[in-house]
C-alpha cells in the first residue's frame, strides 16, 4: 500500500513527516506517470489557485479523475485540497478536480490576520479535541445529499467525507496528532483490500 | 489554548509552509499583479519600485502608499506581502492595519533604526526577515520571524550573492549538526544567536522556519539552482518585470522552479521568453549600494 502525495508546492513535507510516523510508504506526485501504484492520494495545503493551474497543464487533473473513475481510488484534501475537490467554488475559481459535492468558500475566515487555531470535536476519532490549524482556510458552505459532515467549528462545517473522499479545511500535517492521518490510512486499506 | 487563538506562531510559519515550492513575485501595480497570479505565483510582493528601480531612484525608500498595496490585495486572490523599512514598526502596523498577509522587514528600503529590528512577536501579522548566514537568521526568528529569505543583492539580476548565502546558511547548519550538545553555547555565542534555537536547529537539521531565496533571480535556470541548492521557494523582484517579456518569464520561472530537477523541462521553459533583465557586476556597486549589508 502506497499514498501519494501531489508535489506541485505546498507543504508535502508536513504529510510525508506523518505517514512517515505511521510507518506508512509515501510517494510524492509531479507527472501523471507518478500516480501508477499508487492506493490512495493526499492533495496538501498551498495555493489552490497554483497547484490547480498547474495540475492542469502537465495532465494531472485528467489522470487523477481516470484513476477515480473506478470509485475505489480514496483523495485527501487539506485546505486548497478542500478547494480543489470541490465540485463549486465561490470567489476565484481555479482548476480543480471537482469530485466532492460540496461548495467551498475560498479563504472565508478573512486574510492571515484571521488564522487560528482551534480544538474541534471530531466523533470519528474520539476524545481528546483534534488540534486544528486554519491558515486563511476555507468553509463548506453546502454539502451535497451523498457527503456526510464529520466535524464543526462555530456552525461551519470544516471537515467531510463522500464515499473515497475526505476533506478537510484545517492541515492535520501541521500538528503532532496523527488520528486524522490514520483515519486516512484506514480508508486508503479498506479500498485497497477492497 | 483558549477555544481559539489568532495570530499564533503556527499560523505565522505555517502560511509560509504553503508557499513551499513556489515563486514569490515583487509587483508594483494591479495589471503586474495579475500577470503574477495567472503565470501561478504562490503570492506577490506589493511594492512602489523594485528593486532596481530604487538603486536608480536612490534617497530614502519607504513603505509602498497603502492605497498602492489595497489596489494589488483587491486585484488577487493569492496572499498579498509588502516591505517595511528595517526596525520602521509603524510602517508594520499600518500594514496590519490593512491585513497584508505577510510583512517583509526587508533591507530593499532604507532602514528606520540601525540599532534594533521590529518586535515582531507584538504582531498578529507573520514576517519575513533576510539573512546572510545562519547567525543572522536566528537572530531573526528569535526577534518572531515567521519565515527567512537569504538576502542575495537585490536589483542586480545576478544570482551570486544569492549563491554565497544559501550556501553559507547550509554549510553552517551542517557544521552545527556535526557539534557536541557541550560546545553548542560556544557555538550559539560565535554565531550570536539564541542557544534554544542553536539547539533546535541541530534536531531538525535545518531552520526551524521556511528558508526562501531572493536577491539576484533573473532566469529560470537561476531559480532551478537556488532550489537544487536546497532553497525551499524564491522571491524573484526585479526579475520579472525588468525583463523584455514579463508574462513569458514568470510562466517559465514558476515552471522551472516546480520541475527543478528535470533539466529538460527547464530548457523547454527557457526557450523564447525574451531577455533577462540586465545584470550588474558585484565589483561595480560601491560598497555604500550594497543592500545586504543593511540590517545585522
């Protein structure tokens, strides 16, 4: 079982460091050619509007969307991941994969001076509070009837899964919990044992 | 923690975490802004001049006119950065107040204060420091820096300065790992920096904050370098927008510095995009031009 990690820019360190703590293989994804073998795929936190325009021009939207098409190949997204997975976006709207019927709202919680961190109650994983770490991230603002809302901050909904796919507006990468990165991993096996 | 806390160091270098691997472009109007944005800039630098510009211009450089920088925040989407003379903390916070998204305490402007650097943990905006060698980086993140960039020269569109102290940084770095725990408060006073971060450094291996580099990037084989010399993104100013055709060299250096280690991509990129813009010899600035000495 091996996870890719989409490597156009952002910060792919932070998920290698906890798949890397998990005892986990990862693999980082520049070309269409680096997706074969892969079980599963991370897209991190950066620039939604970077990493869209440029999974665009080398071919990487066409090739992860022919991957899915299956229905067993399970997507992460952290922050511009949300935002790239998102079938609508409101403001600027970059290129994107667009699989996850949700609508996102870009940077919604206001510019840098508004980041935060907050302990969020996530049932999925239990008690304690997951750290989460927001950096100019943005909100659901609606969810489709097949994606199931798994956690909530101040009545927004900041963390989702559909089927394969899970996102997240905070970036479990840039904590020392691992819980939201195993999540994952279980999620990557489950379709992998199929 | 409380329930939620804003302007936290996490949050500071974390934006910068984001913009790994990416190109930051200095930007003096809303059109160069989005030419940035569409050639997929990480963020972009609002500035009155680049850097060249100013070494003509000459007198005191100061903070860009706020309605210069809420023009370029209105224009993109991508996170907004502008530059603060070093120690000018009322420059930084009329910049806080009109939420940039990161603050450059950059030695590109004249200095406010020769003595003292900007408090920058009193602030809920991160910044942005240069730096020569590892000494003055630490220096930096002790005083609250968010993010470094080693300084290069800016305005010359010639990348050895940039070389020297990327290089420079490293090997220091290298040096401090290879260091017994016992002589690192010897090391911590030859390098006048914090021993919790001399020791810090030597867990990690590398800064305990994202290492850009700026000063000197004119071509996309020269922002392939920085990152094959292990720079974590670049910072290109007059670069860009000093050159005959800016839109085709702000494609070509995001993409090369994307695929910095396919040299065959950065020759398909390289092809067709103008001329660089035109470089100074280090020997002909007088040592009183050189803006890397700025700041300590």
């Amino acid at each position: 079982m091996r996870i890719g990690i989409l490597s156009i820019q952002g910060d792919v360190r932070e998920h290698e460091r906890m798949f890397q703590r998990l005892g986990l293989e990862s693999a980082r994804i520049r070309q269409p050619e680096d997706l074969v073998g892969l079980s599963g795929l991370v897209i991190p936190g950066g620039e939604s509007t970077t990493i869209g325009l440029l999974m665009q021009e080398y071919g990487l939207i066409d090739a992860i969307k022919e991957k899915t098409r299956s229905g067993n190949f399970p997507i992460w997204g952290t922050c511009a991941g949300l935002i790239l997975l998102a079938k609508e976006v409101l403001g600027p709207s970059p290129a994107r994969l667009g699989l996850v019927d949700i609508t996102a709202d870009r940077n919604a919680w206001g510019r840098q001076v508004s980041s935060f961190e907050a302990d969020i109650a996530i049932a999925a994983l239990g008690s304690p509070p997951y750290p989460g770490v927001f950096i100019r991230a943005p909100r659901i603002k609606r969810l489709g009837q097949k994606v199931t809302a798994l956690a909530s901050y101040r009545d927004q909904i900041v963390m989702a899964e559909s089927g394969p796919y899970l996102v997240t507006a905070f970036h479990p990468e840039l904590t020392d919990d691992l819980r939201v990165h195993q999540y994952f991993a279980q999620k990557v096996e489950a379709y992998w044992r199929g | 923690m409380a329930n939620s806390e804003r302007g936290t160091f996490k949050v500071k270098s974390g934006l910068a975490e984001m913009l790994k691997g990416g190109v930051i472009m200095d930007v003096t109007n809303r059109e160069q802004a989005m030419i940035a944005e569409k050639a997929g800039a990480v963020a972009v630098m609002a500035l009155e001049r680049v850097p060249s510009d100013i070494r003509k211009a000459g007198g005191v450089a100061r903070m860009a006119d706020p309605r210069k920088v809420k023009e370029i925040m209105q224009a993109v989407s991508i996170p907004v950065m502008a530059k603060v003379r070093i120690g000018h903390f009322v420059e930084a916070q009329v910049l806080e107040a009109l939420e940039v998204d990161y603050i450059d305490e950059s030695e590109v402007l004249t200095p406010a204060d020769d003595q003292f650097h900007i408090d920058k943990w009193a602030f809920r905006i991160p910044f942005v420091c240069g730096a020569r060698d590892l000494g003055e980086a630490l220096r930096r993140i002790a005083e609250g820096a968010a993010m470094i960039r080693t300084k290069g020269e800016p305005g010359t569109g010639n990348v050895v300065e940039a070389v020297r102290h990327l290089r420079t940084v490293n090997s220091q770095i290298r040096r401090l790992v290879a260091t017994p725990d016992a002589e690192l408060p010897d090391l911590a006073k030859e390098l006048g920096a914090p021993l919790s971060l001399v020791q810090e450094v030597k867990v990690l291996g590398r800064l305990p904050v994202v290492n850009f580099s700026a000063g000197g990037v004119a071509s996309p084989a020269d922002a392939a370098l920085m990152m094959q010399l292990g720079a974590d993104g670049i910072f290109v100013g007059s670069g860009i927008f000093k050159s005959s055709d800016p839109a085709a060299m702000a494609n070509a250096v995001v993409r090369a510095t994307l695929h910095y280690q396919d040299a065959q991509i950065i020759a398909e990129v390289s092809e067709n995009i103008g001329e660089s813009m035109p470089g100074l010899e280090m020997k002909t600035l007088q040592a009183e031009d050189r803006m890397q000495e700025r700041g300590y």
